[in-house]
C-alpha cells in the first residue's frame, strides 16, 4: 500500500455468489462513517470526490484501500509573464508556415 493510501477499517470483499456479480463489498457503517469524516479534508481537496482501489495482498486476499491523495492547487500565471521570456516574432522571421 502507497503512503497515499489507507487501509478501510471494516470493509470486506467477497466474491459474487453470482455469475454476473464479480464483488461484492460489505462494511460496518460506523467505521466507514468515521473515516470520511476523518478523511473530509481530502475529499474537499478532490472536488468533493474520493477513490477506494481495491487491491490484492501477496497472499492473494482483496483488501480495499483509501486513497488519500490531495493535488497541490495549480498557480494562475498571468499570460504577460508566460511570455516574457520568449522573443517577438517579426515580419523577417524565417517561419516555417
């Protein structure tokens, strides 16, 4: 598991009983509750969204893991300095088109 992860306390994956059921998942409401609350920070940072990746354990057993990623916030670069480094072009240009 990443550092950008966490292991979802009471949550369990089981297969479909079904064939057109692949999971099925089961978790204790309270504990879930508690880590979204917990985890509120990151999912204001994600636009109100979060990720639960289901993985596999070496030994072959699916566990569910919380991604707790936060994107650092882009900074607006005003287009006058965007472009202050780069020289004008001019009629004389050789310009491929």
């Amino acid at each position: 598991m990443s550092k950008s992860s966490e292991l979802v306390q009471g949550m369990f994956i089981n297969a479909g009983n079904v064939e057109w059921v692949k999971m099925e998942l089961a978790f204790k409401v309270d504990q879930l509750a508690e880590m979204l609350i917990t985890h509120k920070d990151v999912f204001e940072a994600n636009k109100g969204y979060g990720k639960i990746q289901i993985c596999e354990s070496k030994g072959g057993k699916l566990y569910a893991a919380l991604s707790t990623f936060k994107p650092t916030p882009k900074t607006d670069v005003p287009v006058e300095d965007h472009l202050a480094s780069r020289e004008p072009a001019t009629q004389d240009a050789d310009l491929p088109f």
